[in-house]
C-alpha cells in the first residue's frame, strides 16, 4: 500500500515539473451561460511591451497545445491589439498567439465563457 501512495506521489511530481516546464502560458476557462460580447480587443504583450504583426487566434478551443475550432486569425497593430467583432454569442472562447524564439516555439493562450470585452495575453517571463 505504502508503495502505491509513494509511485502516485511520484507521478504527481513528475506531472507538476511538467506543467511547471510548459514553454507557454495558459489561464484556465471559465465558466458561465453569461453571454459573450459582440467583439474582444486582445493586447499581446511580452515583458510588457506590446508585440507588434503577431498572429492571434481565437477559436473555440485549444486541444494539444494549439487551437481548435478556429473562428479567425488576426496579426496585432503597433500597440499590440487585434479587434474580433461578430463574435459568437454564446458558448466557449480562446485566444492563442506562439513564437519562434531560437527554435524554440513559446505559446499562450486563454479560453473564458463569457470572454471579456478586453484582455491580455501575455507571454511568460522564460520567453528570451
């Protein structure tokens, strides 16, 4: 029994170095039959700073890693925004954006139900 509670202490270890690695952010969903916004502006940042001509997803999900059931992909302006109107009115919502940094690919994402009118999506602080 004892090596049993010690082999699931293990693996929950092994688990938590792994999510504690991830080379993206994520922010878990939410969850609410609120509606969701007719549009979102998204601000991509990274240490702060807005990043400008980067590719931000919104989909319906992120599966494996990456989105899924894309709706539309949008590069940011000079302040790091992009604006998706006609949004869906109910249901689920993600945004995704990922960098190529040193052949190392960075992710983050955020999926809410609602999603706010207006949110950050920030790259983690191990992003070079």
């Amino acid at each position: 029994m004892m090596a049993w509670i010690v082999r699931r202490v293990e693996i929950l270890g092994l688990f938590c170095a792994l999510v504690a690695c991830s080379s993206g952010s994520s922010t878990p969903s939410t969850n609410s039959n609120a509606p969701n916004p007719s549009s979102t502006t998204v601000t991509l940042k990274l240490k702060g700073g807005p990043l400008f001509n980067m590719p931000v997803t919104l989909s319906r999900a992120i599966v494996n890693g990456g989105p899924s059931g894309v709706i539309r992909t949008l590069l940011t302006n000079h302040g790091g925004q992009v604006l998706f109107e006609a949004l869906p009115s109910s249901g689920q919502l993600c945004v995704y954006s990922s960098m190529l940094v040193g052949g190392t690919e960075y992710k983050t994402s955020h999926c809410a139900q609602p999603f706010p009118g207006n949110y950050t999506l920030n790259f983690g602080p191990h992003v070079p």
